[in-house]
C-alpha cells in the first residue's frame, strides 16, 4: 500500500515519499539526508543512514581514502548538501 506522506505533517517532497515507501514495502534501510524525511523514517520504524554517515563508515573500513572522502565531502557543499 502506497502512502502519501508528502504535503502532511512532515513536509516531505515526492522523492523521499517515494523512497519511504519503497524502504516499506521491500523492509529495506534507506540513505536520506532530510531531515523531516528523517523524522518519519524514524516514526515508521525504517533504518536510515545520511549521506555523510555512509562515507565515514566507506573511510573507516578503508573503502575509500582521506582524499577521496575530501573529495566526496567538498562535492556534497557544493551541491547544497
């Protein structure tokens, strides 16, 4: 069943609705970064991860390196992260 989270309480845009719903139906953790997203990934019970969380963990299990972590950091603030 597909929820409309967007426009309610949370204020959550189409993507992150989408991307709630699809964590709901296959009971699959999501990377989110809104944080109203955030909020109702928490209400409904869904592991969630943000983007920056995902590449510390990527730079401790030595996935990536410092340079490239900068790299994927300084990408982000330039994104409107």
């Amino acid at each position: 069943m597909v929820e409309d989270f967007s426009g309610n309480f949370f204020d959550i845009d189409k993507g992150e609705n989408s991307i709630i719903n699809l964590a709901l139906e296959k009971n699959e953790g999501i990377i989110i970064d809104d944080n109203n997203a955030i909020k109702l990934a928490r209400i409904l019970n869904i592991q969630h991860i943000r983007t920056t969380t995902l590449l510390m963990m990527a730079l401790e299990k030595s996935i990536i390196n410092k340079r490239q972590a900068k790299e994927l950091l300084q990408k982000l603030v330039e994104n409107s992260y």
